[in-house]
C-alpha cells in the first residue's frame, strides 16, 4: 500500500464518519424523536465549542507527549464509541451531552489529519502543495458516500446513521495505528507561555481595527455556515406533509439531492485562483456572502416540482458560498500577518468563523426557529430561508461598506489551493 493511498483512505474515511449523519440527524430529531428545535440548535452549536475548545489542546498534546497517528486513532475511537451510545438515548439532554463527547473527539481529529498528512508526505520527500490536494479531495467523496449510503439504505431518519458512523470511526482509529509514525516535534518551547502554547498569540490582531473587522465578520459569517447542514435535509423531507410532493424524488431521495452541496464545493475550489486573480480577496469574500443571500432565497421559494431547479441551483451555489469565504479568508490572514504569528492567525480564523460562529449560529437558530417560525409543531420554512437570506445579505451590504482591502495582483501569486 503506497503513502499516497495511505492518505487518501484516512481522508475518505475521516469525512465519512461525519457525513453519516451530519446532513440527516435532524430527520432522526425532528422525525423520529419529535425534540424541539431550540434543544436541536444546541446540538449543532457542540460542533463549534468542540472546535473552540479541542484543537489547541490536541496540538500541545501531539506536539510535546504522543505521535500524532496515536492521538488521531485513539480521538476516533473514543468518538465512536460515543456515536455507538447514541441510539441508546431517550432524551435530548442526555442526547446533547452525548453528542458533545462525540464532537470533543472527533472536531480536532480534522486538523490533525490535516497535520499527519502534511508531516507523512514532507517525511517522504513529496510536493506537499502538488499531491495533498488530490488526497483531500477523497475526503468529500467519502461525505458523499456517507450521505448517499444513509439515503439509499432507508436510514435517513434512522439511528442506524450512528452506528454507520461509529464503525466507519473505529475502522480508521485502528487503522491509523498502521499510518507512518508522526513522533512529537516539540516545537513549543518548554518555557513558554500558557498563552503560546494554546496559540492564542494572535488574539493581539484584534488591535488592528482592519483585523478586528475581518475577525468579527468571520464569526458573523460563520453563524450561517452550518445552517443549511443542519435543516437542509428536513426541509427537503417535509415536503412530504403537502400531498402534491409527498411521493416526489426530492423527498425521497433528499440527502441525494444535498450532496450536490458537496459535489459543488470540490469544483469551485478550482474555480477559485481565477476568481481571486480577476477580482482580489475582498471581492471574493463579498462575493460568497452574496452566495449565501443566493443559497438561503432559493430554498425560501423552492419546491420538489416546478421549482426544483431552484432547489438544485442553491445546492450548487453553496460550492461558492462555503470554499470562496473559507479559502480567500485563509488567503487574506496569510499575505497580512506576521510569520511569527501566521499559524495562530489562521487558527484564530478558524475558531472566529468555525468556532464562535458555528456555536452561535446553531444555538440562536435553534431559539429563532422555535419561538417565531414554528406553530402548532409545523415550521415555517418559507420564512425560515428568508430570514436567513436578510441576515446573510445585512453581513454582505456591512461588509462591503466597512472593510476596506485594496487588491493586489502579487496577493494571490502564492495561490496554490
């Protein structure tokens, strides 16, 4: 078995884990358990704090004590064996505590891949930037795969997602035991500070008024990352309630249609070098908020009949709403930051939008769905979709108004995303 295929089986596999049940849990919620939807808001919103609160601790761990292929194997294991317990649970409290163990263990699993991958490939002399690219590509066709096989096996609003999900974990955690060793590199200093070993060095950033504003919408933005993951799929299901729809393809096959989400997101990564060159950083970053407005309005006014294209054009839309706003905001931390503290900053703009933004957005949307959109146990998706579309386009109009960056060809001529 070849160092590369090593790699891309760990990648399809880390993805799979997660696409087994991320996009259809809130058919087992709001189907199969008949929860609230502010009690589901918070189960979305552990995927942030876990991803606020692990990576750090994960690193400092893999830097100084333990091989990161250990760490990596024995985080899965652990999180599998918190997904096995899932289906175990009869209430949402007992159900978000449960779910949180689960995203303690595996929301850093995601960066140390990342960080294995990245060590295994210079350790064997390969261009990083030339072959990982290819390897991570396998890990959204393993999300696909994920999302497809809970569909097409009927458990799209079944528990069985979880124990799909805990197998795929307990797979990769033992065979990550088989990956080349990734030995400490005890790069953090013995005596440094509490401060630079959790990476939070870059929190000084936040003196910079153009910084601070880039952070502050990141977060902002990343309230709506998560929200058509969390409903996208429901929404589709519940199409079934109006008898015109009920016997639809969309309704049947909802997560199908979904994973045109993540079809769409492997193709505009390509698409991105040329978008940053013709336009600058900002101008792509303005341009995923204004996708978002797109992706949120066409689910407002779709339907599985005469508006299904409106349907399948926001699945494709999110390609450009998710990656142009993830990788030109990577991009803009890169070319304006000190190299001293350039890995901080990057994780300081992953904890603002994947972190504080994704915790905030499904806890809030949780409370908003419930309390205004919701009457009688029926939801109000039309009004659901169009209320985030106005959040998403109030982001877009402030940010086009308040952050200025002015663009520089030489910014993007290190591109290689």
């Amino acid at each position: 078995m070849t160092i590369k295929f090593k790699l891309t089986l760990m990648s399809f596999l880390q993805f799979f884990v997660w696409g087994a049940w991320l996009i259809t849990i809130a058919n087992y919620w709001f189907g199969t358990k008949h929860w609230s939807g502010a009690e589901f808001g918070a189960i979305f919103s552990t995927l942030g704090l876990s991803s606020i609160l692990m990576p750090a601790v994960t690193g400092i761990i893999a830097d100084k004590w333990i091989n990161a292929e250990k760490l990596y194997g024995i985080l899965h294991i652990l999180g599998g064996i918190a997904l096995l317990y899932l289906p175990q649970v009869e209430d949402p409290t007992t159900f978000y505590y449960v779910i949180f163990a689960a995203m303690l263990c595996y929301m850093p699993t995601i960066s140390l891949s990342n960080s294995i991958a990245y060590n295994i490939l210079k350790t064997n002399n390969f261009d990083v930037v030339k072959v990982f690219p290819p390897i991570r590509v396998w890990g959204t066709i393993g999300f696909i795969a994920a999302m497809w096989i809970t569909n097409l096996t009927g458990n799209k609003a079944s528990y069985n997602m979880f124990y799909l999900s805990a197998f795929a974990a307990f797979i990769l955690g033992i065979y990550s035991f088989t990956l080349p060793k990734c030995p400490p590199q005890k790069l953090i200093a013995t005596n440094a500070s509490l401060r630079e070993k959790l990476g939070l060095t870059a929190f000084k950033l936040f003196g910079t008024y153009k910084m601070a504003l880039f952070f502050i919408f990141s977060m902002f933005l990343g309230g709506a990352l998560q929200l058509t993951n969390m409903y996208g799929d429901v929404y589709l299901s519940e199409f079934s309630k109006a008898p015109q729809y009920a016997d639809s393809f969309v309704v049947k096959y909802s997560t199908i249609i979904m994973s045109i989400s993540q079809i769409s997101e492997t193709l505009f990564i390509l698409a991105i070098p040329f978008f940053l060159k013709r336009f600058g950083i900002k101008q792509v970053m303005l341009i995923s908020m204004l996708a978002w407005v797109l992706r949120f309005g066409l689910f407002a006014f779709g339907n599985p009949v005469d508006g299904l294209w409106m349907i399948i054009l926001s699945c494709i839309v999110y390609g450009m709403a998710f990656d142009f706003f993830n990788i030109s905001g990577s991009l803009f931390v890169e070319t304006t930051t000190d190299s001293k503290i350039r890995s901080s900053a990057q994780g300081l703009f992953m904890m603002m939008s994947n972190g504080f933004g994704a915790f905030f957005g499904g806890l809030f949307s949780g409370i908003v769905i419930d309390k205004f959109f919701t009457h009688d146990g029926i939801r109000d998706w039309h009004n659901i979709w169009l209320a985030f579309s106005v959040y998403a386009l109030i982001i877009a109009i402030l940010f086009a108004v308040f952050f200025k960056h002015k663009h520089s060809p030489e910014e993007v001529t290190n591109v290689s995303h």
